[in-house]
C-alpha cells in the first residue's frame, strides 16, 4: 500500500531528509523515526517523526471504535494482537524505508548541551533512508562512521547522552531492569532467552521519544487543550518509610526517600551491591503504578511535570488521542476522555497481565521438559526474599521468581531469624539472606497455581552476599535462633 501524492497536501515536505527508524530485530510496525542536522556550530535541529495514525483512523469510525475497545497492541511470545489491522499497522503506517509515509512531526532546535531552544509541531512526508536494528546501532557507535547516515547516528548518540546526563541531573530516577527475551524455534518451543540491556542504542531513541512526549504534553497545556496524560504519582510516604527500614536492617547506607536526591543515591549505590538488585525489585514494588488520565499530574520517575504518549500511536490509543487533540479542532467531550483514560488503564494492565501469562505457558512446557532430564540445567539465581519456609530466588535467565523449600536443604537444619530475615544452618552455621546469589535447578512445575519451585544446584555452588561473609568469619561471636546468647555477644543497634 502506498501514499498518494494529493495526500501530500497540508504537509511539509521533509521527504529529502535523512530519516531512520531503530527499532528491536523483530518489529514490524515502526512509529516513530528521527533526523538531525547541524545548523550552526552550536546549534542542531531534530526532527522526531511519528506515524500519522489519525488521518487513516477517524473519530466514531469502525476502525476507531475497535481500536479504543483494544486500547493497545498486545506483545505476546508467539504473536501480537494489533490494536489496528495489519495493513495498517505494519503498512501503510507503518515508517518503513523506502517508500512515502505520512508523519506528525515535532521540529527541535537545540544548542549543543541539549538544552530544548525551540519548538514546531506539523503534519509531515517523510521517505526513511534506513531501517536499523539496535544491535546494528551498537556495532556502528563501537567504530568509526563510514557514510553520513552513521555520521549522524554518532552526532545524535552524542547528543542524546547528554539529554539524559541532565534529565537525571534534573532528578530523573534510573528504573530499568534487563529485559530476558523468549525466541521460539520452528515448533513454537523456547529455543533460548536472551538478555536484551538498556544500552546506549536503546537510550539513543528513548531519549527523543521523552523530549517529544514533554514538548506536547508542554503544548497542550499551555493551550488548554482537553487530552489524555501519562502520570506516574508520587509514592506514599508510608510505604517510603517501610522500604527505608527494610534497606537500613540489611546495613546499607539509606536516607530519607521522600526526598529526590536520596532515592537517586540509593538506586545508584543498589547497582554497586550484591544485594542492590533485591531492594531495586523492593522499592518498584512501593511505587504507584503509572496511568491515563485527563489531569496533568506529572511523572514521578522521569520527574516531568508536562508528560504525555505521543510516541506509539500505531500500538497505543492514548497517542492517538493525543495526535487529534494536538492537531484537530474536535476529538470528543471531556467525560468521554475521561472514560477513555479509565479504559486504556485498564486495557495496558490487562495486556501486561496477557503478556505475562503468554511468557509462563512457554516457560513452564519447557520447565516441565527439565524436571524429565536426568541432568536439569543449572540458573544462576538471586536471594530477593527470605521467610520460615524457604526463600525466594530471582532467576534472570528464566525471567522469573521462584521458592526454594526449606524441606529441599539437605545439608542442614535451617533456622529463621526473623530479626535479620536469614536462614542459619545449625550445624554448618551457614547463612542465607537477601542479595545471596545460588545457583538452583527447577524442583516443581505448577502451572495452575503459576508456580515455579527451585532447589540448589546438586554442586551446591553458593555465593553468600558481602555482609554474610564477614558475619560467617565471626560466627563463634553470633546468636544462633533457639540457643541463648553468648555473655560476649553485644547486639548490635538497628539503624533507623
């Protein structure tokens, strides 16, 4: 399917650019796509592309009605389940190379720091030069550039990590997880996962996909014009207040979170500790979840005031919302958008779960392939929760969490501290706590209940945490639950 040339009308004709995509090896369907030039030796201009989704889908339309019943495109392991028809989706607008797409176009001039000097928002033509991969994006920032599309790809990184310096200097939160991706063989079976990094070829895009999305939402607000945000609301204070305790009991340095540059330093020193990957999943989980909603209330982790979705009207009905409210005189009442904002809340939580669910069907058939094997493969695996019965272990090669029982240590006889959240073997004395790394073999696979058990691999390899290797070489020195304490031993001050 093509574009037609009286379709150009109204346009700026950027078709002359030098526009890319980057987008993950396996997408289809590719919203948004970028330019930049030098203007001057200070000053640069970007121009961020996004697909026109709102001149092929119509307000009240059957194509709209359907599509706001979807809410979102849903990414499950084997298939996708577009929030629009494939023909549209991953064709006519979807930003492919070599051939004419319609855009909405946000126009940037920055100085050389980043700094956001101006701004246009039309409608647009482009014609993308190339399609990359973000593996291919990582080769090409790892050596010199050979033509003047890397050139740019060099300049834009270059730029784009000083955006992001500043963003969270401005007091951004650094909230990214690894992602495992599932690859399926011929048979539809989990052929391997792979760990996909946050690196500096994601950043490249992520960081103008947020400019533009604040730009708008920027726009919108000083308009007045009645849309659909992005909020992420401030976390309560009590639960703050709780993780805070947590993190101090496991002696690591923790000020008061309700403070910006506080959380930012715990995060930074999480990443430095065995421990920090445990109480990083600790603190997500005391976080609100973001949403839509009419009202403006800014994002708590990206610490935007001005946020909106703007960026991904191909697979998300609030952009498409955004585009008409942005660029049309009329996209329904107030109370419509509000239930709108409900639904698609809706909607994206019921996707994540979909999503999830798609994830464990795969992985508990090829769980349940392991337990049949006289040699089950060994995972490395993390300690994030310790309890009476056992402990739980994150498992990032599988992308999952599981229990390991305490009836599966035959070593000893283990003990809860419940003061220290630890288990003690009685006899050998050896601890397990939080930010331990083991390495265990699937036990149990339910997949009713959605449940995984795990038991330590039959080398035993063992990795205890910092704090527990000191701790073991004055075990002579430590209570030991159900005995009495030595007339040597002071306990030590619990950190408020």
């Amino acid at each position: 399917m093509e574009v037609t040339a009286h379709e150009f009308a109204g346009r700026e004709d950027c078709l002359r650019q030098q526009v890319i995509t980057i987008d993950p090896d396996d997408a289809k369907d590719f919203d948004d796509a970028i330019c930049l030039q030098p203007v001057s030796q200070d000053r640069w201009k970007l121009w961020v592309h996004i697909a026109d989704v709102s001149h092929y889908v119509k307000p009240g339309s059957a194509l709209d009605v359907e599509a706001r019943k979807r809410g979102n495109s849903t990414y499950l392991v084997d298939r996708v389940i577009p929030m629009l028809p494939e023909t549209l989706s991953n064709e006519l607008c979807s930003l492919k190379p070599n051939v004419d797409r319609l855009t909405k176009c946000v126009e940037f001039l920055l100085s050389n720091e980043g700094q956001v000097l101006s701004t246009r928002f039309y409608s647009a033509v482009i014609h993308s030069r190339r399609r990359f991969s973000y593996q291919e994006v990582l080769a090409i920032l790892q050596r010199k550039p050979s033509d003047t599309i890397e050139r740019m790809l060099h300049d834009a990184h270059e730029l784009a990590q000083k955006i992001r310096r500043a963003r969270f200097k401005a007091g951004s939160l650094e909230l990214d997880f690894p992602e495992m991706k599932i690859r399926l063989d011929e048979r539809g079976r989990i052929a391997r996962i792979e760990r996909v990094e946050n690196d500096v070829s994601h950043q490249l895009i992520e960081e103008y996909m947020l400019l533009a999305n604040e730009a708008v939402a920027s726009r919108l607000m000083s308009q007045n014009l009645k849309a659909i945000y992005r909020v992420h609301e401030e976390p309560d204070e009590r639960r703050l207040q709780e993780l805070r305790e947590e993190v101090l009991s496991h002696h690591v340095p923790c000020g008061n979170l309700t403070k910006r540059t506080e959380v930012q330093k715990l995060l930074q020193r999480l990443d430095t500790i065995p421990i920090g990957a445990a109480l990083k999943i600790a603190f997500l989980r005391s976080l609100m979840r973001a949403r839509y909603a009419v009202e403006p209330l800014g994002h708590y982790g990206l610490a935007k005031a001005k946020y909106t979705h703007f960026t991904s009207p191909i697979r998300r009905y609030a952009d498409l919302v955004v585009h008409r409210a942005s660029f049309q005189k009329s996209h329904g009442s107030a109370h419509s958008l509000k239930e709108a904002a409900d639904h698609i809340s809706d909607t994206e939580r019921d996707s994540a779960d979909a999503e999830r669910d798609s994830k464990d069907v795969k992985l508990y058939a090829f769980l349940k392939a392991q337990l049949q094997s006289p040699r089950p493969a060994p995972y490395r695996a993390l300690v994030i929760d310790v309890r009476n019965f056992g402990f739980f272990v994150n498992v990032p090669g599988l992308a999952m969490s599981g229990l390991v029982h305490l009836s599966s240590l035959g070593d000893d006889f283990y003990l809860f501290d419940a003061e220290r959240s630890e288990l003690v073997g009685r006899r050998t004395r050896r601890l397990i706590r939080l930010g331990d790394k083991v390495e265990v073999q699937v036990a149990k696979v339910d997949s009713f209940k959605k449940q995984v058990d795990f038991r330590l691999a039959r080398d035993g390899r063992f990795e205890p945490s910092r704090l527990a290797k000191a701790r073991e070489l004055a075990q002579n020195q430590r209570w030991i639950p159900g005995s009495r304490p030595r007339r040597d031993f002071k306990r030590p001050r619990r950190r408020r």
